[in-house]
C-alpha cells in the first residue's frame, strides 16, 4: 500500500528532525507494528498531505504510549523482539516516549485547530485510561463497566479520534466515523485481552496469561468469575497477580470452556464490530466493513 508507505517516510522524516544519532537510534528499534491507525485514516480521507501527516502524528502517539504502557507494565517483549526499556532501562524509555509525544504535539500544531483539539484530547483520555488500568489492576476488578470506561480511554479514544479526524479531512460525517472508532477501538481492545489467554507466547510475541500476572482483571476473568462456584471464585481470586504455572493456566482454561466464557466475550467484541459495520453500510464503506473484521479476526 503505497499510501502507507508514504505515512513511514513521514514519521522517518520526523524522527530524522530530532537531529540526534542515538534517539534516532533508540526510535528506529521501536517495532512498528500494524499501523491499524494510519490503514484507517486513509481508508477514510484518501493520501492528501494533510492525511498522510495526521496518521504519521497518531502513529506516533501510539508508539509513545506503547512505551510507556512497556515500563509500567514492567515488559521485557513488545511484538517478539525485546522491548526498549528491556534494552535501554526504564529512564531511557519513559524519555523516549516523552520525546515522540513532544514531537507529535509539535507538528500537530500545522493541522486545522478542531483535529488537534480531537487528538491531543485522545492523548489525555489515553493518560488517564492508562491510570486507570494500573489503579484497577491493584486489586481483582469485578466490575464490567469500570473495565469497559478504561478500555475506552486507553485504547478506544486514540482510534475514535484517527477516524473522526479523518471524516473531517475528507468532509465525510464525524459523527457516523467516530461512533464507528470508537466501538471499533473498543473492540480491539477486547480482543487483544482474549488472545492474551488463548494464543500461546510465540504467536502474541509476549508471555501468554500475562495481563492476569500483572493484575488486570479483563472481561473473561470477569465473566468468569461471576460464572464460577463460591470456592471456586476464591481459587481465581487466589492466581490474580501470579505467574501462573502450567496446570494453573489449564485449570483456568478448562473452567473457561466449561462455561463458555471465551465465546461470551468474543461475542460481546463482535456485537460492536456489527454496529461500527452498520454505520459504514449506511455511509457507503464498504472497505472499512473489511478492516473492522481484520481487527477481530486475528491471533496476535
């Protein structure tokens, strides 16, 4: 996809601005992963200039937090290659990403004021959502509605704002775009917390059944848990935040098939991917009906 080519030499262009060899350095470790942002921004406004910079800005806010996500979470993997504070320290991170997200403000001041208002506002949703979850994730969270608000502002609202930023470059309806990001974002989320548990660590490029290690209680633990006996419960309660050996990960496994917890919470991802898909049938997207399958049907 040339268009998405010409989103990698911007973002090339401006980290080689920084005009500092061992930042740019740093930076050019940094896997860069599906791009699902910028595939979206031009599925929606096409490879104008102004497009190709804004998914440049967003792809680069994503990569930032991704940073930081790294070290809260105290990763040493991020998509099957050691990760930069794994390889730099955590200092050394956490100065990367407020490099890229000062970069990112900084060009983000060239585009038309609402689209910087819808992104920079994303970035402070992303902050507090990432809060949130290290704030959730102290103790075993049963509650849905906090899990789902948290999976909104850490990873829907960076891609509502992509789509909705979009629309208004292309003169196309916010509205429609940014209820479709928004649930599509969502959804995303959703799914990557699922594969945490069912696919295995080579093909997720991180430990499988980490995000239970770490203590975040994602939507199948929460239905679990509400599906499971009294002592039962007390035993998941008692796997929350610990690395989890072999007959433990399949103990959990088994009590998730046994009540269809997984199939529960995939259909609760694809509820929102069939109403993001009615809103683009009603606007005519038909390719964007493809991408919103493309974010569910994965296995990493």
């Amino acid at each position: 996809m040339r268009a998405l080519e010409a989103v990698e030499r911007k973002i090339e262009q401006f980290i080689e601005s920084l005009d500092d060899k061992e930042v740019i350095a740093i930076i050019k470790k940094i896997p860069a992963g599906k791009r699902l942002r910028a595939k979206l921004m031009l599925e929606i406004a096409g490879d104008g200039i102004l497009v190709i910079k804004a998914a440049a800005i967003i792809e680069m806010i994503h990569a930032a937090s991704l940073l930081h996500d790294d070290v809260i979470d105290e990763a040493l993997m991020r998509r099957g290659v050691a990760s930069i504070n794994a390889l730099y320290g955590n200092k050394s991170a956490i100065m990367i990403g407020d490099i890229l997200y000062s970069k990112a403000f900084y060009e983000l001041v060239d585009l038309d004021k609402e689209i910087a208002k819808i992104i920079s506002n994303a970035v402070v949703l992303l902050s507090i959502g990432e809060r949130k979850d290290v704030v959730l994730s102290q103790s075993f969270n049963v509650n849905e509605a906090l899990y789902k608000q948290m999976l909104y502002e850490k990873t829907g609202a960076l891609i509502e704002a992509a789509a909705w930023s979009a629309a208004i470059l292309a003169k196309k309806n916010p509205k429609i775009f940014k209820d479709y990001g928004r649930k599509l974002g969502i959804a995303f989320q959703m799914i990557d917390d699922i594969l945490d548990i069912i696919s295995d660590s080579k093909t997720l490029g991180k430990p499988a059944f980490n995000d239970f290690k770490e203590g975040k209680t994602t939507l199948p633990y929460i239905y679990l848990y509400n599906a499971l006996e009294k002592d039962e419960k007390k035993y998941l309660q008692s796997l929350h935040k610990k690395s989890l050996n072999k007959k433990e990960q399949e103990w959990i496994l088994q009590k998730m098939k046994e009540y269809g917890i997984v199939e529960k919470a995939k259909k609760e991802a694809l509820t929102l991917i069939n109403e993001a898909i009615a809103l683009m049938k009603e606007a005519g997207e038909k390719n964007l009906e493809a991408i919103a399958y493309e974010m569910v049907n994965r296995s990493f």
